[in-house]
C-alpha cells in the first residue's frame, strides 16, 4: 500500500489559469493577487530571502527566483529575450512550483506566464497606492506591450486613473493596446514621444523591453509630484531611467540586494538611499513627503510577489475545481527501494522490465550506442 501522504501535485496549465481568470474576471484575479502581495510583504521578515539566481546571454536572461516561509517553498523559472517576438515567442515566459518546507514535496506546478503578467501589474498598483498623489488620474504608459493592458486596467481598478497616454516606438503596439482596452472605461490617447506622452500625467510607467541602458526619461521630462513606475529595467546593464531622475527624486525598491544589482539603481553609487517598500506598507517609513515630491519605484520584480501570486492560484484554483492532479515524483511502497519501482508492476499494461531483468536490458542499450 502507499503510504496516505504520497505527494500528487497540482498542475495548472496555461488553459487552466485562463477558465480561473475568466471565471473570476481579470479585475478580481489582479485585486485578489494585489491583497496578498500586501499581506505577504507584512510578513517580510518571516521569510528566507535572496537575490535570483541569473543566467546571462547576448540574446537574453534566463533566471531562478527562489523564496520561502516556515511552511512553503517556491521558486519561478523566467526568462526575458527581446527579440523572441521576432520568431513567435513571448519576450517573457515562466513557470513556478511551490512545495512543503516539511517534506520538500512539489504541491503545485503552475504557468507563471500569464500570472507574471497579473503579480507584475498588481505589485505596481499597490506601491502607487502607497507612493503617488491621491488623486491620480492621468497615466503615462511607455511601452506598449504584452505587460501594458494589465498594468493600465491594474492602475484603473486600484488607483483611479481614468486616462491614458501611450508611445511605444512600435506604432502597432500602441494599436493593439488601444484596441484591447476600447470599452473599458479609460480616455486614451497615442501619443508621438515620450515627452508629449509624460506631460502633464501624474504617474509615468515604463515598461519596455530592450536589454541595455537606456534613457526613456531624463530629468526635463519630469515634473512635480510624478510618481514614476519603472518596470521594464530589470537585469544587469538595463535601466530606463536616466541617473538624474533617480538623484532628485525619492526611490523605493522591492529588496535592495537584488536591486542593487538589476534595478535603476544600479546606476547609482552604493550608498545611494533607497527604501524597501514593505517598510511604508508597514508603517516603519514614511512614503511620499509632501505633494510635491517626485518617488520612483524601481520595480525589478521579486520572488515574494511570486509567492503570492502561486498561492492566490493554487486557492482559486481549489475553488473552482480547476487544475490535474500529476504524478510528479516516483511514488513506491518502499520509498527507499527506487530502483525496485523499475520493475514493479503497474497493472495499466506499461509495465516496465522485471527488476532483475532491468541491468541486461540496460547493457544492450549501452552496447546499440556503441
């Protein structure tokens, strides 16, 4: 018999986490996903944080994001390659797995695709709560790609922004957004440049995608009393903003560590001050001093918000009654005889070679190759 806590996990596929969104709608799914980041981050210090670990090409990143608390693990695979829209591949995909700190054992595999795109939306709406003028209602969105619907319906939903103004320098991408977001209760206006498209917005987010240093905006584009939302500088080497937006204005980062070395920061000399922005959630830092006052959240993207984001799926998913249940690791009897599971019977007619069997067949394969 197997033992009673043999560990199935939770797959949710692509399909699944698109029947969650459309069940629950796309503003709950970014609300629910925006309540418990904040949750979470007021737990900041329950958890076993690092920096992710990256892997660095000419073409691109491909990167591990590990974090955990006393009772789960979870880590999500990412990637970010620019040009991958040239050959029908998403500049950005993902997946995640978030197991028991007990046993290790994998509980849920999930895309982190589209739900990337949902935590990375949700995670700049709850530090624009927190950091920009009350009473935004105009925003700049620079890029306008596959992030750029989520983070406009985000910043309508959870901050109150009622008009948008957007350049990207892929003119069909600004075509796309408009299109998407037509019906859905936000002024839109296209705008030729990056300076017509800030002017007079309370909040400018940028969300591009190239993997250098760039400068998307400089200090002359900015005004009093914008809140800037820097989204797309998120690795070595690649920045939005320029050093003297950063030098003037208030900078809030998601864990300095990992922001050092990925964020706009990285522009900036070490002791640069910067605050995590849990610490404003919590009370312990003060958050935007006065009307007047530029704040720039350098967001570079943190393992804790995909956490969240993993275990707000994994419970709508329940909910719902939505997600397989797979065999992900070899379940026997005898969980310390794995190599008898080779030979064991399974009665489904995909019985593998008897164990004692197995080293000869092994042998002849060895000796086909050679």
């Amino acid at each position: 018999m197997l033992p009673s806590h043999t560990p199935h996990t939770v797959y949710l596929s692509v399909q699944d986490i698109i029947r969650l969104v459309r069940h629950k709608g796309l503003p709950a799914c970014i609300a629910g996903v925006a309540a418990r980041i904040e949750r979470d981050f007021l737990r900041w210090n329950e958890f076993d944080k690092s920096a992710r670990v990256a892997s660095h090409s000419p073409h691109g990143v491909i990167e591990l994001m590990p974090i955990a608390d006393a009772e789960h693990f979870a880590f999500k695979y990412v990637n970010g390659h620019p040009l991958n829209t040239r050959c029908g591949l998403p500049t950005v995909m993902a997946f995640g797995v978030l197991a028991d700190v007990a046993t290790g054992a994998p509980r849920l595999l999930s895309e982190l695709t589209l739900t990337t795109a949902i935590r990375t939306a949700a995670m700049s709406a709850v530090a624009a709560r927190a950091l920009a003028r009350p009473g935004s209602r105009v925003m700049a969105l620079i890029g306008n790609g596959a992030q750029s619907e989520f983070q406009a319906l985000a910043f309508r939903d959870l901050v109150g922004v009622r008009e948008l103004r957007l350049f990207d320098t892929d003119p069909a991408a600004s075509a796309k957004l408009v299109a998407n977001l037509r019906g859905q209760g936000l002024v839109v206006h296209t705008c030729r440049s990056t300076a017509e498209a800030v002017r007079g917005a309370d909040i400018v987010t940028t969300v591009t995608a190239d993997k250098r240093n760039a400068t998307i905006l400089t200090p002359d584009m900015i005004e009093p009393g914008m809140h800037l939302n820097a989204v797309g500088g998120d690795c070595p080497g690649k920045t939005e903003l320029h050093r003297g937006v950063l030098a003037t204005a208030a900078v809030f980062v998601e864990f300095e560590p990992q922001s050092r070395i990925e964020g706009e920061i990285q522009q900036m000399p070490a002791d640069f001050a910067v605050t995590e922005l849990w610490q404003v959630l919590a009370g312990h830092r003060p958050g935007r001093s006065g009307a007047a006052q530029v704040t720039v959240f350098d967001s570079v993207g943190f393992a804790l918000e995909d956490y969240s984001a993993l275990c707000f799926m994994r419970d709508a998913a329940a909910e719902l009654g939505i997600g397989d249940s797979i065999e992900l690791v070899p379940q026997a009897a005898d969980p310390k005889d794995l190599f008898g599971l080779l030979g064991e019977p399974r009665g489904d007619g995909k019985d593998g070679p008897l164990a004692a069997d197995l080293r000869p067949a092994l042998m002849a394969g060895e000796n086909a190759r050679a």
